[in-house]
C-alpha cells in the first residue's frame, strides 16, 4: 500500500439499500464511481483522518473502505462517518476527505451489538490518533483550504 496520506473528494450520495441508519452511526457515501477511481492498493478496512465540504470546518472522521454485498461483493464502497453534529444532511455536497491513519481490517461480527461497540471504539482510538502532532498538521493541508480550481483544475 501507498504511504498515507491520501486525498480524495466525491460528491455524497444517497445509499442504495444499505442499512446504516440502523447503526445510528451515519456514514456518508462517495458514488461508485469515485471509489473505483481510488488507487488500487488501498486495503479495504477502516481508516481514520480528516474531513470538510462547503465552508464546514475541517473535523476528525472515520472511513470504512469494503466490499459491497449489494453488488455482490464486486464493487468497493466507501463511507465517512463525521465525529460532528450537523443539523442537517449534507447530501450532494463535495466531501473532501485526507485517509491518515489505517486502524483495522474489515471483519464480520456476530451481532449489531458487537458492530456498534466496534465502531465506536474505532471513533475512540481515530479522535486520539488525529491528536498526534504530524496528523493535526493535516488539518490545514492546501488540499483543504485552497478552492479546487486552483490545484486541480477544478476536477476534484
Ligand atoms: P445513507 O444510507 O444514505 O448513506 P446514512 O444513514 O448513512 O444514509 O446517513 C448518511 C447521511 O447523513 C450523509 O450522507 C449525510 O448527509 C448525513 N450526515 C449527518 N451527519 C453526519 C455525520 N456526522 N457523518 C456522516 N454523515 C452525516
Ligand atoms: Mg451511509
């Protein structure tokens, strides 16, 4: 696998048939799209970093990056939970997200019980890693903070 850190934006999609509402943990979709274009040798499994859209400040996230049963396993997906309240949903907006940190493999767990606890340990440990000074300094990465049109001729 390529060093992190690594950057990608999509636009939020809704999800097809995923359940998450069922976690009470929301994770917010890229299209299938922008997640076959992400480099090959990303390991499926959750990652912790940073994210932002809009004129929302930069906060503390978690992805999961795994295999879709909706699509029979075929295609990856990829979904960002954001250690932030909103007050509304964000759909269509352009998610920027840096992956800094690589925390666990994808596993399967016996109950919804056991998932949460696991995911909200994976928040635990994320918003204690991103404290380290070399993962803070992320936080103001031009990536975040210069208008896309600047440094990628306006593909995101
Ligand atoms: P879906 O199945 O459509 O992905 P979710 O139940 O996973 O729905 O909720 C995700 C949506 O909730 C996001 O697309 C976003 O619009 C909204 N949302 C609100 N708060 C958050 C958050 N803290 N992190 C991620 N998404 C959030
Ligand atoms: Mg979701």
């Amino acid at each position: 696998m390529r060093h992190l850190t690594y950057f990608c934006c999509g636009q939020v999609v809704r999800c097809f048939g995923c359940s998450s509402t069922q976690l009470v943990i929301p994770t917010a979709n890229f299209p299938l799209q922008v997640v076959d274009n992400l480099a090959a040798d990303i390991y499926t499994g959750i990652y912790y970093g940073w994210a932002t859209f809009g004129s929302e400040d930069v906060h503390k996230m978690v992805v999961s990056m795994g295999w879709n049963p909706y699509y029979k396993n075929m295609k990856k997906s990829m979904e960002t939970h954001i250690m932030h309240t909103f007050k509304e949903d964000f759909y269509g907006e352009m998610l920027n997200v840096a992956f800094v940190g690589y925390l666990r493999p994808e596993k399967n767990f016996d109950s919804l019980e056991s998932l949460i606890s696991a995911i909200q340990d994976d928040i635990e440990e994320a918003k204690k890693q991103l404290e380290w000074p070399e993962h803070l300094k992320l936080k103001e990465d031009n990536f975040f903070h210069v208008p896309k049109s600047k440094i990628m001729n306006g593909h995101c």
